[in-house]
C-alpha cells in the first residue's frame, strides 16, 4: 500500500514565480521533513529533521523583507 503525500508551498513563496519551496507536512511523523524546489519537482528533494526544518522556518521568519 502506498501513500500519497501532499506538497504545501511555503506561505512565503511568492506569486511572481521566484523562489519557491514545498514541503510534505504529512510525512513529519516519519522523522524526515521532504522539501523540493517547487519550479522543478522532479529535479529531487532534500529529506532533513523534523528539529533541522523548524530551526530553518524559525530563522526564515526572523529574517524575512
């Protein structure tokens, strides 16, 4: 049985199509946090810590324009 995954957009990726990133919520309580580029999904995905991802948000928040 396989499972399906959805990937969210980061909220502060823009419209104008810049950077941007999606991650996969759902698959935290495996322990890895998948992130991708979302202008080329297919290009591959980074798994990081659940501890690793929450540092990365907690920083892009404090240094966001």
């Amino acid at each position: 049985m396989s499972t399906t995954h959805t990937w969210v957009k980061s909220t502060y990726s823009g419209g104008e199509g810049g950077q941007c990133l999606e991650w996969q919520p759902s698959a935290v309580a495996s322990g890895a946090v998948p992130v991708r580029d979302s202008k080329d999904p297919l290009a591959g995905t980074l798994a990081v810590r659940p501890a690793a991802w929450s540092s990365f948000v907690l920083f892009a928040q404090d240094h966001s324009v």
